[in-house]
C-alpha cells in the first residue's frame, strides 16, 4: 500500500516507519525543510528506542522517505493519515485543530484518485466529520473516504507497541474504508491483533476515553498512597493486591509524583472541552486534573519537609527530568514543578538526565546540569529521584553516601526499598511506604 504520512512528531514518524516495516511504501510529509533534511540523513529529532534503526533500514530498502512536497506525496498514495499535532488551547484546554483542518485543506488540494483520508491524530470528537466537509467543500469531484485510527502508543516503547499492540481501532464510515484498512493491518492481524472497527465519532472518543481512564487509575493510585502514608499501609502491596483482580488489572498503579507528557494531560483537558461545549459533566475527570496538578506542585514540599522545614542556601540533586524514562520529552514533566518549587524555596538545584537534558534546557531556568547521578550529587544536601531512569536503579549507594553533604534520599519513584536504604544509613523518603 503506498501510505502518505502528513507530520512527522512522535505518531506521524513512529507510525511512518512502523507502516514502511510492514512493507508499505510511505512518504513522510513536514513543512520544516530542516527536519525533513535531518530524517532523509537519518537524524532522529526525537529520542525514541529502535527509531534511528528502523528509520534507516526501510530509508535504504526505499520504503520510507521523507519530504516538504505534500503534493506529491498525496497523490501518490492510496491512504493518507493526518497526524499533525492537536496541542491544547491555552484558553479553555480544547484541541487545537488548526493544525488538522490546514493539512485537510491541503490534501484536499492534492487528491488524485481514490483515497483514503484516515485522522491518527488524537482529535475531538466529530474532527473526522468536518475533515470530510472541508474536503468535499474544496474538492467535489474528489474521490475519497475518511477514516480514524487513533494510536495508543507511549513514548519510550512507541515501536513495541505500534507493532504489538493489544487492538488496532478503526473508525470507518464505508465498506470500502474499511477494506483499505484491513489490507494496511493485515501484517499485524495475521499475527493475532484484533482490528476493532467502530464509527468515526466513536473512534474519536475511544482514544480520549482510553488515556482519560489511564491517568484516572493513576491519580486513583496516587491518592491512596496518600491514605497509606497516613494509616501506615504499603501503596505496592494494595496495588499488587488490588491488582490480580482481573477486573482492575495490575498497569498503570505505580504511585508517583503525578503524570505528565505530551497526552495524559492534553487529552484529559480536552475531554473536559468536549463535556462542556456538549454540556455534559465529566466530574471524575475534571477531579483527576485538579487532583493531579496539585499533587506534581506538592512534590517539592515534600522534599523541603525531608530536609528538615527550610531548602534555603541548600543544593539540592535532582535525578531525572523527563516525565517518564526512556524519551527526551519534558512535557509537562513533574520535574518542571519540583525543580520550580524548590528554586522558589531558595534552593540551588543540580540535575542528570540521561537524554532530557537538552529540552530542559528550554523550559527550566538556573539549573546545574551535571555529566552523570554522581556528580550532580556531589556536595549536595539531599538526593531526589523523579524519572526512573533504569541508571538510577543501581546506584552505588555508599558513594552517595560519601558525595551527599546528608544523607536525605527522597524517591518519588519508590525505586529503592526503605529497609534497605534505612539499613545503609540514609534518611529514606518515598511515596505511600513505610
Ligand atoms: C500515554 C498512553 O499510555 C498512550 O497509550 C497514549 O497513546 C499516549 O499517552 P505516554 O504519555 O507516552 O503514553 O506515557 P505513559 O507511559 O502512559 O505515562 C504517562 C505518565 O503517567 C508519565 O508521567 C508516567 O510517569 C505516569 N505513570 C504511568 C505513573 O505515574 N504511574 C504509572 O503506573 C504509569
């Protein structure tokens, strides 16, 4: 199938190269020439694990390309999916479709022949229906279908799970659009995927419902930390054992300093836009927002508490910045809140990060970047894990002892256990653990 890929972010480049692995031809279309420059020359613009060797691979069989010629691109292909950005609104936290509706127009523009119009992007619902309108207004003599096949994928394991995905979820207003999907999946379904195919307007709303109960079970988690810090239970072991209930199931309960990236928290706002434009009250999840954004703005109380009431004229290490390990993305990563709270507290903040250092860099001020975990430590008065980089998870824990000015270890990640760290002699701080 020869596939026209119009964005080149974290979907539109992993879904890309995932397509061209499948053995499609696909052209990915960007208007930054720069970017489109980088991937022809196989330079990733984003940290992704496996990217760079996919990219290349299917670059050098010619199944994958990349270009600014939307054009040609368009009317080249059988399908074309839309997977610009929907980042949200400033104002009231809905998606912002510009983005959409411009490369709609363009594409429209570009039509040739029977095609296939499928929105990856992660958009309101009801995007599919005026994607068609702004197409048929533009084109009437088009010949073209329109489709939405939401994506599921987390960064850090995108190509896992793009390739071994738990469901595919097409929403497809004809036969004929949902043939053309069956044939682009049709590697994956022979491996046991289930297509499910559903409307356009349900397949909208299936993504936003999917990422809005996720964060929900994770501020759900969070909380009862709080209630097990308070009653001295263990958060781990109500998770585990809540957890083989195969109703609840045990992902996504590892308590935290809250969520972040670049969906959890666009999407669950969006969802609250969507509840209001169409009147409808989405009480749990407007708690989740709220709760969830106290919670990361808390964070850095916690670590002034662990050392002793004041940070003031301290030097604090901070032990990841990205909202998760294995990406680069800060997104409203939990660390922008920490490493603020703190600095506004009077402390000098030092930080390692294995691959976020560099979009730190742009959206947090004043901080000692450091080469590596014991450097940044080295002198400092307290220790503070907030991303689980696999790194931190041995550390060499008499080293930090010898590097910190005191031994204050506060894991909001809860990656060491508090025995152990009691028994080496730290001042342990974790979440919803003794
Ligand atoms: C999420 C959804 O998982 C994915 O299906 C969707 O396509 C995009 O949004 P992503 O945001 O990349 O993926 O990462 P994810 O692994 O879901 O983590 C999101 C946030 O939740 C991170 O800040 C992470 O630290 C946090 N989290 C996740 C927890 O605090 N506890 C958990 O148990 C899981």
């Amino acid at each position: 199938m020869r596939i026209a890929m119009i964005g080149t972010g974290y979907v539109g480049l992993v879904s890309g190269a995932c397509f061209s692995e499948l053995g499609h031809s696909v052209a990915c279309v960007d208007v930054d020439e720069d970017k489109v420059a980088a991937l022809t020359a196989r330079h990733m613009p984003i940290y992704e694990p496996g990217l760079d060797a996919m990219v290349a691979e299917n670059s050098d069989r010619g199944r994958l390309s990349f270009t600014t010629d939307l054009a040609s691109a368009v009317s080249g292909a059988e399908a074309v999916f839309i997977a610009v950005g929907t980042p949200s609104r400033a104002e009231d936290g809905d998606a912002d479709l510009s983005h959409v509706y411009a490369a709609a127009g363009e594409v429209a523009a570009a039509l040739d022949g029977a095609t296939l119009v499928v929105t990856k992007s992660t958009v309101p619902v009801g995007t599919g229906g005026e994607i068609a309108r702004i197409i048929a207004k533009a084109r009437p003599d088009a010949d073209f279908d329109i489709a939405s096949n939401p994506e599921f994928l987390r960064e850090g394991s995108a190509i896992k799970d793009f390739m071994h995905p738990d469901r595919v979820v097409i929403g497809a207003a004809s036969e004929r659009a949902r043939q053309i999907m069956r044939d682009i999946y049709k590697p994956l379904e022979a491996l046991g995927t289930p297509l499910f195919f559903t409307t356009l307007e349900t397949a909208e709303l299936i993504k936003y419902a999917a990422n809005a109960f996720l964060a929900t079970k994770i501020t759900f988690i969070n909380e009862i930390a709080d209630l097990c810090e308070a009653v001295g239970a263990n958060v781990e072991d109500v998770a585990t054992g809540i957890g083989l209930d195969n109703r609840i199931g045990p992902r996504f309960l590892a308590a935290g300093p809250g969520f972040g990236g670049s969906c959890f928290p666009k999407d669950t706002l969006a969802l609250l836009a969507m509840g209001r434009h169409h009147g409808v009250e989405q009480n749990i999840v407007e708690a989740v927002v709220t709760v969830n954004d106290r919670r990361k703005r808390a964070m850095a109380g916690r670590v002034v508490a662990a050392c002793g009431g004041s940070v003031g004229g301290m030097t604090i290490a901070i032990l990841g910045l990205t909202f998760k390990p294995d990406t680069d993305d800060m997104r409203d990563s939990p660390a922008i809140d920490i490493v603020g709270g703190l600095q506004a507290a009077g402390a000098v903040v030092r930080a390692f990060d294995p691959e976020g250092m560099e979009e730190a860099g742009k959206c947090l001020n004043d901080v000692v970047y450091c080469g590596d975990a014991y450097e940044a430590m080295d002198g400092a008065d307290a220790l503070v894990i907030v991303t689980e980089w696999d790194q931190f998870r041995g550390l060499d824990l008499d080293r930090v002892k010898s590097l910190l000015r005191e031994p204050v270890f506060v894991d909001f990640r809860n990656v060491y256990a508090p025995d152990d760290m009691a028994k080496a002699g730290f001042r342990y701080h974790c979440i919803g653990r003794d």
